[in-house]
C-alpha cells in the first residue's frame, strides 16, 4: 500500500521527481480549449457565459437569474446545521484575529527637506472562487474572503457553479454571509475565470482572482493573468510529517491520511528516524483506512505518491523536508520548537502531537491556501498583502534636490538617458541661463 525507502537512495531520489511532477505545466490540449473559453466569454459576455453553464453544468440559466438574492442566502441559512453554522461564525473570528495582524500602514520617513515614505491601498474589487461539487468546502470561502476584508477589499465577488437544480451548496452560501462576501454569482469552471477577469453587462470586472479550481480553473487563471491578479496556481495537496521516537504512530497515520484522502495525487509522507515508528505506522494506515468514506482515494494517494522515508537523524529529516518544501509539515517530535529554525521551506508549520494539519484547515486562524508543488521554496500562504496595494511616496524640497541633482543627473547619463538627466539638471543650471 505505501513504500518505506531510505533516505538518499535511488529510490527515494525517483520519489521526491514524481512528488515535484504532479502539478508542472498544463496538457496543450486544455490550454487551447480554456483560451477559446475565455475568449468567447470575453467576446460574447453574458450570452457565452450562460452557454456554458447550460453546457458544462447542465443549468439552464438567463444572465438576470446568474447572481444569487437575499432570498436564496435566507433559505441556505435555513438548511445549515445551526451547530455547524456556530462553528463557522467561531472559525471566522479566530481566521480575522490571526489576519488583523498581518495589516500594514502606511508611513512616511521626513528628514530635512526629504519625505519617504509607502502608501497602502485596498483593492477596490476582488473576484473569490470556489470549487462545487466534491470540492465544494465553505472553509474556502472563510479563507479567501475574511483576508479580503480585514484588508479593506471594496468588494468580495464570488462565484460558485450551481447544481442540477440551479441552486448553490447551502454551506458554501452560509459560509458566504459569515465573511461578509458582498455578492454572489452561479457560474463555475473557466468561464467564470473569464467572467470575472472581463467582465460582462451582469458581472462586475475584478482587480483580483483569488481560490482554487480544477486544471481547466488553473488554466484560465494562468490565460487572464495580466488582465487582473491571481493569488497562486495550486496544485495536488501534501503534507510530510517528521517524526522521532516519541510520536505517537495512530497519530501521525491520521494525518497523513487527513491528505491522502483529498485526491488521488495527493501526497502523505513520513520521515523519520525510527524503524520501529514507521513499521507502527504502517500498521495504523491500514487499520484506519478501513473506516474512511473515500477510502479508494487515500488507497490510491498512498500507493502513488504516498511513502514512509527512513531517515539516519533529524537533521537529515529536515534536509528532507527543505528539499519538499511541503504545503504542510508537522513536527511530530520531542522538541519541536528546536526545530523550528531549521525550517527553510514550508507553507505551514504545525508544531507537536496536537497540533493536526487539520486544525489549519479549519479552525487555528492562519490561512489554509498554501503553496503546493515546492512552491513553498519561493511562496507564502494567502494573506491580507494578496488584497492590497503598495505605492511609494517621495518628496524632495528645493534646497534638498539641489544637493543632489548632479548625481542624479551623472547615473542618468551613465545609462545614456540624457532627456533624464536633463530632468534633473534644467531645475537648477536651466534657470541661470
């Protein structure tokens, strides 16, 4: 079911290629087939966009009946579990109290006759996708949309492919009205990308794409980058936890498993330094395995992409771990925190026996979309600087440029730009002539 190999070896090296494979590039196939999408959307508007609900939802819908009303989030609150209702209204509080720290001012640096300074502005209007279907988790809509308004986003558009019956998952709505999302529309795949990114006479043009999507999602993402922003392209999720001695086998077999069962391309690795750990781990994914609800997804994770790697101590655990650069690493060890410094690449960090990734997913506060694929090498996690903007100020008084037009004018001419050194020179030389 999932292989144990030693550290540095073959066939650990042929693992860690396939785990940094998964999610490079897009088939030219699809690439050709969202670009036609997109362009019709952005050609036809609304009349394409309809066109392919009907088409790939199986929704007939006219453009006026595309943006969900109060009525229809009043009767999704109606069908939620009032229990399950309270958990996200706490899960929102603890994501906006971890995210209201992450604010930056603005500020401004005067010194004699010079003012410096950087200005932080909201974006005016953000586009949020979520996922329907299997995929439809109103964690997402927590975590995308509560960053956008601790930032001070204008307006939270969000779109949502509807089901066969017209109508949006009553907790994904439910999820929308706690983070206060300004608007709602029911479209999905990469039409809504295009809808978004374009804009059409019934949906409202963004600033920003941010949320997760299939590959056609992925795609369009990639397509209509340029036009506006995007927050990442993600790919398969992962978790690797390290482990010592001292862990507890039924607890790191969950967790590996909370991964595997997202998709069959997910990816669940242990490292560890103790023989005796993995062969109880290995014992404990089976018996857990029995008792999950997509069991044939984790299967098929853990045969593909799932593994048990032999490590000679920790400090080659944690070269391991750097060189994944996982979406998620537990610290699954006596001391976690001397560890914490030796962590190079990871998209979150969970430190300890109590500490499960999917306490991140859902409740501790920092945010849940993450970079994937190694991406974490050289990204960070959704945050509240994905929904703002930065610009410079810069001021300088007359007697302060005179002390350094000259050098200003000598760099300038040092490229061969003399129209600006020029700039700098006619303020002073230009004005005794």
């Amino acid at each position: 079911m999932i292989r144990t190999i030693e550290l540095g070896t073959a066939q650990g090296e042929a693992l860690f290629a396939a785990l940094s494979k998964r999610a490079t590039g897009i088939p030219e196939e699809i690439r050709l087939r969202v670009k036609s999408i997109v362009e019709d959307v952005r050609e036809k508007g609304d009349e394409a966009l309809c066109a392919y609900t009907r088409r790939f939802d199986g929704v007939e819908i006219a453009p006026q009946n595309m943006k969900v009303t109060p009525q229809e989030i009043e009767e999704a609150l109606s069908q939620v579990e009032p229990a399950l209702l309270d958990v996200m209204r706490r899960s929102a509080a603890s994501i906006r109290a971890f995210h209201e720290k992450q604010k930056q001012n603005s500020w401004l640096d005067m010194q004699p006759g010079v003012l410096l300074g950087q200005k932080i502005t909201p974006l005016s209007q953000v586009g949020l996708y979520v996922p329907g279907g299997r995929a439809a988790y109103p964690s997402t809509v927590l975590m995308n949309a509560i960053p956008a308004k601790v930032a001070g986003v204008g307006s939270i558009v969000m779109a949502t492919p509807p089901m066969k019956d017209g109508k949006i998952y009553a907790n994904t709505l439910a999820a929308a009205h706690v983070a206060g999302v300004d608007c709602i529309y029911k479209m999905g795949g990469a039409q809504a990308i295009a809808a978004l990114a374009f804009g059409t006479a019934v949906v409202p043009r963004v600033d920003k794409i941010t949320g997760p999507g299939n590959i056609y999602v992925a795609a369009a993402k990639r397509e209509v980058y340029g036009y506006v922003g995007i927050d990442m392209i993600a790919g398969p999720s992962e978790v690797m936890v390290v482990a010592d001695d001292t862990a507890h086998a039924h607890f790191v077999a969950a967790d590996l498993l909370s991964q595997a069962e997202h998709d069959p391309m997910a990816a669940a690795v242990l490292v560890t330094d103790s023989p005796r750990l993995a062969r109880e781990v290995e014992r404990e994914l089976e018996k857990q395995l029995a008792c999950l609800s997509r069991r044939e997804i984790a299967e098929a994770s853990l045969r593909d992409f799932g593994a048990i790697i032999l490590a000679q101590d920790m400090a080659a655990a944690m070269s391991a771990a750097n060189a994944l650069a996982p979406e998620h690493l537990e610290l699954a060890v006596r001391n976690p925190l001397d560890l914490l410094g030796e962590v190079r690449n990871a998209g979150a960090i969970f430190l300890g026996d109590y500490t499960p990734e999917p306490l991140g997913d859902y409740f501790a506060g920092p945010n849940h979309t993450l970079p994937t694929s190694g991406t974490a090498r050289f990204f960070s996690p959704l945050s509240v600087d994905d929904f703002v903007k930065k610009s410079s100020v810069l001021y300088y008084s007359r007697q302060a440029m005179e002390g350094v037009y000259a050098d200003v004018a000598a760099f300038a001419e040092g490229e061969g730009l003399t129209a600006h050194a020029n700039s700098a020179r006619i303020r002073f030389e230009g004005e005794n002539k």
